[in-house]
C-alpha cells in the first residue's frame, strides 16, 4: 500500500458495467464531478466481514450520510460486474453503488492494491474507505497493516462522525411481519414517523412462524426489536414511544 491521497484526485478510470441487459461505461468524472461522495473498498464480494457488516451498515446508514450532504456511497471491488450485481442484489442494498474494478485499475491508482495470493483471490483492494468533495480526497481510513482482514477504521459509522463529530447512531431495529398484515403496515408507518430505519425480516421469505416463536415466545406478528430489546406487537411500540 501507498502513502494516503488525501488532497488528491482519485484516479481516471472508466469502469465498465452492466445494467439490464446493456454493457455501460461509467467514469470516475460522473461519479464524482460537483459532488460530494463517501466510498468504501473491501476485499471481494460475497465474504464474510464484506457480506455481514461493511456493507449492510452502509446501506441502513445512507438516509443518515444524505441528511449530511453526501451525494452518493460507493461500495468499490475488484471484481466483476456480474459478481457485483449478484452481491447488491442478495444485500439488498439499494442504497448503495457497487462499481466494478474487475482489473484492479482505480484500486492501484489509489495505491491500495495487493496481494491475496495466500487466499487464492490475487489482487484484491486492501480495506478503506474515504470522503471525496468533487474528485478530490479530503479524508481516508485505511485498515492497519496487520495479518489477515482487519476492520476497524473504515465502517460506516466511524465516517459519519468524521462529517458530524456529535452524530451518535440510532438503535438498530428489526420487524417480523407478514404479507397483508395491517398491524404490521401501522408499526411500521410508526418507525417511518419516529425517523427509524429498520430491517423487516419477512415471514414466508426470510423466517417462518416457528423462528419467531424460538426468539420471541410468541407466534402473531409484528413482533418488533429496537436496540436489542424485545418490543412486541404494534401495539407495544405505540406504549414504548409513549
């Protein structure tokens, strides 16, 4: 890895995607001319600290950067565009912008490009992220250093208190719901209200009954967790903000 771009431009490159059935070129230009855009690289899609933590809490986040300014959060990987496509898909991360650096060319231009021989991937980008106000670096948190995949610098929240230093984050909440459920469209118009994003585990698709009786006790839905705390039912969450 190279020193730090802060106070640089990113490098030009064209990445080439794939959206619907048409190949599209996008350059670094669009990406970032006249805006202001927080973008985080990680080793390759579809692995593990990538998959579970880095980017979801950028996507859940993303109303959060917006309120601050941010144009645009790009999820940066050298891999391919199918792959990336495939991964933003099962996130569900519609949130974010997954750019494609299939043959490493930004990557190296950031000097963040090396080796990952040893896990049979090769080049890959090394873990960052960085605030970028019309093409220029203004900020970089690059990984240490250190054996294996550390994650410690580069995560979401650690870059929103860059931008705000009094942000403090919100409880993570998390709703099980079911297909034509008019408790659960109330409890959720009621998080929508009180500024709360959410993650809604959907039974049928993501859960069935009898996960929610394993973790709550219970088998009628909503069935609502804020900040690690078992809420309850819709009307629980109407007591619970009252």
């Amino acid at each position: 890895m190279s020193a730090t771009m802060e106070g640089k431009k990113v490098p030009e490159v064209t990445f080439h995607t794939r959206q619907g059935d048409q190949w599209v070129d996008v350059t670094t230009s669009s990406l970032f001319d006249n805006k202001t855009v927080v973008v985080f690289s990680l080793p390759g899609a579809f692995t593990p600290t990538c998959s579970s933590t880095h980017l979801p809490r950028y996507n859940e986040l993303a109303s959060e950067f917006k309120a601050l300014g941010v144009d645009d959060i790009v999820c940066v990987s050298v891999n391919d565009t199918f792959v990336m496509n495939a991964w933003k898909a099962d996130q569900e991360s519609e949130n974010v912008t997954v750019i494609p650096d299939g043959n490493g060319e930004f990557t190296a231009g950031m000097g963040m490009l090396v080796d990952k021989d040893d896990l049979g991937f090769g080049k890959r980008s090394w873990r960052y992220s960085m605030l970028v106000k019309n093409g220029v670096v203004e900020k970089m948190f690059v990984e240490p250093n250190e054996p294996g995949d550390p994650f410690k610098v580069s995560d979401a929240d650690t870059m929103l208190k860059y931008i705000k230093p009094d942000w403090q984050a919100k409880p993570s909440v998390t709703i099980f719901t079911k297909p034509g459920c008019p408790f659960c469209i109330k409890a959720k118009l009621l998080l929508d209200a009180k500024g709360l994003a959410y993650e809604e585990i959907l039974l049928g698709r993501d859960a069935s009954t009898t996960s929610v009786r394993a973790i709550t006790g219970k088998t009628s839905v909503p069935q609502i967790f804020i900040g690690g705390q078992h809420i309850g039912g819709s009307d629980d969450l109407e007591k619970y903000f009252a």
